[in-house]
C-alpha cells in the first residue's frame, strides 16, 4: 500500500559537523576510543564479507590476498568468524568477521579504507555500548510499577507460559539467586559438564546460556553476573519468580529467563562493564529459541552490524526490546533506533516522563522505569533507575503477549503492545508524540483482541518534475513528493484513512488526505 503526498515549500538546513575525538580509556591495556560521544574499541574493525570466507576450525579467517597486503601496512594481527557456527550456512551472518589490527590508525579511518574493496559489503569500528541505568542506594519500595500497568488484572487472563523465553542480553544474571532459579531457561538438549558440545549450536555445555566475555575476555558456559552490576536487577523485572511467598513479583510470572551475558570484567566505564558483545548475544538468544530479548544499553553510533543482527533476530521470530537510553535527548540511540526495535522511555509513578530518559519519534511506548525496586546480585534486592528498568517490564509483557496470541509473529506483539497503551500526552505536553503509544497496559495488551496497527515502514522523497527540478536537493519554493509504503499489522481494516500534516514552519501539506479502504492483516 503504497501513497504520495505532495508538499510545498520544503527547505532542508545541513549542519556538518567536526570529528572530534574526545579521548581514550584505558582498561587494562584495552583501549575504548570515544569520539563525539561515541564509544568503539581500538585496533578493531568489524567487516562484512561479499563471500563467505575459508576458516579453520576456531573461526580463524584466510584473507585474500589483496586483503592481506592492504591490511599488511596496518600491521594486521588476526581475522576471526563472529559467528562461526554459520560458516557453513548462507546465513546474512556468514561474511561478517573481526579484524585486530596493531598500528596507532583510528578504526573509522580503516573501515572507509576498507569498505573500498570489492569483496567487502561493509566495514565499521567496532561499537561498545552503556549500560542505561542511573545507580540508587539499594531499599525497601513498594512495586508500584505492576499496578500502574494493571498487571493483576493481567494475570487474570495470562500468566506466561514456559515455553516463552525472554533473553537477558546484559551483565550476567545471578541466576541461583531465590527468586529467579525456579524461572532460570535450561537448555534440554545440552548435557552437564560434558566437555562436548551436544546440541551442535556452537556453544560447550551451555545450560543456563553463555558469558561471551569472562572476566577478560575468554568466554565460557557460566553468565553469572562478575559483580553486581545490572542485569540480575533487569532479569527479574522481566521474570522473577511471582507466587512464591518471598521477594517480588514480575510481570513476566511463568515466562524462563535466558542468561547471556556480554561483558568481560576488564572493560569497565564510569556507569559499569561495557557491553563488547550485545550483537553476539541478540544472535545467540534468537538462535536458541527466545521469543523475547531485551536490551537494556546502547549509545549513539548506527551499525550496519548491529541492524544485521536485529534482522536475523527478527528473521528467528525473536522481539528484540530497547531501552531508549538515559540522556534527556532525542537523538537516536542504538540498539533502541534501528528498524524493528521496540524502544522503551522511562516513566514514573505519576506517568510523568522520568527526568533521565531519552525521547522521540523513535521511541514506540513507555514504562516505569523510575525507582524500581527488584532482584540484585548476590541474592539480594535493590533498587534502580533508568530506561533499563523500563525495557524490561515492556519485554516480561512481551512474554505474557505470545503466551495470549500464539499465532502473532515478533512485530505484531510489539504493535499489540504500542496500540494497547494508555496515553500520557496530556501529563507531558511538552513531550507530545515523544514517548510512544503512552505507557503500557498489561490488561488492555492481553484482552484487546480487535486491535489495529497500520504503520509507515518506508519513506521516500522526490523532487522529480513537474513539482520540482529533479536535481535532487529540496529547494524553497518546490513541491516535494512523499512515497509512503504502510503496512497493516493487527486485524484487518475495512476503512482506512490516512492524513498527512506538517509540524514545522517550513513545509505545508498541498495534498494529504487518502482514503485505502479495506487492508488485510500483513498485508501492504
């Protein structure tokens, strides 16, 4: 379905900015650059290949040789799989490999380099990202987080299954902690300790999930948490064990939790571990069979990488849920911003937006993500801020939502969730169609079963004639054509409108008003 609006008068300002680098940190001889806000690693560019490269039995990759001899004056050190296991596959992920290098040249000035070959599809530093949470003194809080998004009522239409699997992409999760073990995923086709890898997924003796980092960098079967950090407190916002009589409650109830944890010990920053390995870990969740992944970190930067990653995820019938990060800002963060991402703001008790979180036309929906009070490494319980918090309840309803509609694919429970929202615009009028759908409805997500969600998911512009010259740089005074492609997510429509307008004093609509009519479920 696809419909194009003129528009009149468009003028477009370009801001170029400087590359600034900003400095480095060093961490035990690990070095993270940081420019323009951005954290990447040093000698360490990521590369998609054009073909699927020779490699021997540990992932090492033969270069050819036009690459070797480029990369020779950079002093290159070592070529490796990321994801080894679909070497033999014709997976998107085939040709994506590692590259360490040894030279002082910063890893954006080597990536444009090598993006120039034929044989590569891409190349781009390699991104290392925050975690989005802002530390509070650990306490006693009442869970008013589950009330205000109805989750009793919830409860009483669903309460999970355990063949819903949401995936804790994060810091490790203390996963003998009381009031997660029961809930804790458990990989059936692995044997214990066996030395053997069982289920030929790529990963020895992962029963519990896997920990891509260790403490520096040697990854191993045991994601527990190094120290307590994060991700015990975001798994059991998801899915802490609910009905049994001690700690707390999660909106997740009886949905398993999958540990995968993506940092190593000896890359931390002012606000905990870096996540080195997030990309790894969205592919390993989805591989295994999460239906839900969240992501509680991020940072600026897009990556082709990470975007891949998120595709192949979505491909594997994966959710991958964000949180869109704690800056005060609506610039794009990442993973929270790429396509088929459900990012999540942070709200608090009285739905205000919390004073931290980002916002946007990128964000999907909101959450309370203020003051939360839940599980913490070593068997202890604390309390949070941040849009950390907020993602992780979006993704425990997540759970609850394909428990209810078994037959919805990945992106129709996102949209069951964003059209399913309360709306808070008229309790952040500054903010006005910058926090999402409003902040989430457990209930209304799960008892809502005549729910519609029609959503652009392309568009383009053109100045072509008669409106303008076609040169393709938008002039004042031009009539600009507007290609839109929607798609129909939820139940079918039998009288679908669409109405464009302008919020901004540089454009006006001529011709916005389009009448499609009847638009089966999926359909375009």
């Amino acid at each position: 379905m696809k419909k194009s609006f003129p528009l009149k008068g468009l003028r477009i300002f370009l801001l170029i900015l400087p590359l600034v680098l900003f400095g480095f940190q060093f961490n035990n001889n690990i070095r993270i650059i940081e420019n323009n806000g951005t954290k990447y690693l040093a000698n360490t560019i990521v590369v998609k290949l054009k073909y699927i490269p020779a490699s021997d039995a540990t992932g090492n990759v033969t270069l050819s040789s036009n690459l070797s001899s480029f990369l020779s004056s950079f002093n290159f050190r070592e070529a490796k799989a990321l994801f080894p296991d679909k070497l033999k596959e014709n997976s998107s992920l085939s040709g994506i490999i590692e590259i360490v290098y040894d030279s002082d040249v910063d890893p954006f000035y080597l990536s444009s380099k090598v993006s120039r070959s034929f044989e590569v599809e891409w190349a781009e530093p390699r991104y290392v990202y925050e975690l989005d949470y802002v530390p509070n003194d650990p306490s006693y809080a009442t869970q008013y987080a589950l009330s205000k998004i109805s989750a009793a009522l919830a409860w009483d239409i669903n309460k999970g299954d355990t063949s819903v699997v949401i995936g804790i992409v994060d810091t490790g999760v203390d996963w003998d902690h009381p009031d997660l073990a029961a809930n804790i995923w458990l990989n059936r086709n692995e044997i214990s300790n066996n030395g053997v890898d069982d289920d030929l997924n790529g990963y020895v003796d992962d029963i519990r999930g896997w920990d891509f980092g260790g403490l520096s960098g040697t990854p191993d079967n045991d994601p527990m948490e190094d120290q307590p950090d994060h991700g015990t407190h975001v798994a059991g916002i998801a899915s802490a064990v609910t009905d049994n009589g001690i700690g707390v409650a999660s909106i997740g109830f009886n949905c398993k939790i999958m540990p995968v944890k993506t940092t190593r010990n000896d890359q931390r920053g002012p606000n905990g571990p870096y996540i080195v390995y997030g990309y790894e870990g969205i592919v390993y969740a989805a591989d295994n069979g999460a239906k839900v992944i969240n992501c509680s970190w991020g940072g600026s930067g897009f990556s082709m990488f990470g975007q891949e990653t998120i595709n192949y995820a979505l491909s594997k019938g994966s959710l991958v849920v964000a949180a869109a990060g704690n800056s005060n800002s609506s610039g794009s963060h990442y993973p929270s911003s790429y396509k088929g991402v459900l990012s999540v703001a942070s709200t608090t008790s009285t739905d205000t937006k919390s004073s931290f979180s980002n916002y946007g036309y990128s964000v999907d929906v909101s959450a309370p993500g203020s003051s939360i009070y839940n599980t913490w490494q070593n068997d202890t319980y604390a309390t949070l801020s941040g849009t950390s918090m907020a993602s992780p309840l979006t993704a425990g309803l997540a759970g609850l939502v394909f428990a209810q509609f078994p037959s919805y694919n990945a992106e129709q429970v996102g949209e069951q969730i964003r059209v399913n929202c309360d709306n808070i615009d008229n309790l952040n009028p500054s903010f006005q169609y910058l926090l999402g759908g409003g902040r989430i409805n457990a209930f209304k997500s799960l008892n809502n079963t005549n729910s519609v969600s029609v959503r652009a998911i392309d568009v383009s512009f053109s100045d072509e004639a008669p409106g303008g010259d076609g040169d393709g740089i938008f002039e004042a005074g031009e009539v600009i054509s507007v290609l839109i492609n929607f798609k129909n997510y939820l139940n079918p429509t039998t009288n679908l409108s669409v109405q464009l307008e302008s919020r901004n004093s540089y454009s006006s609509v001529i011709n916005g008003n389009f009448n499609v009519g009847a638009v089966g479920t999926l359909n375009h």
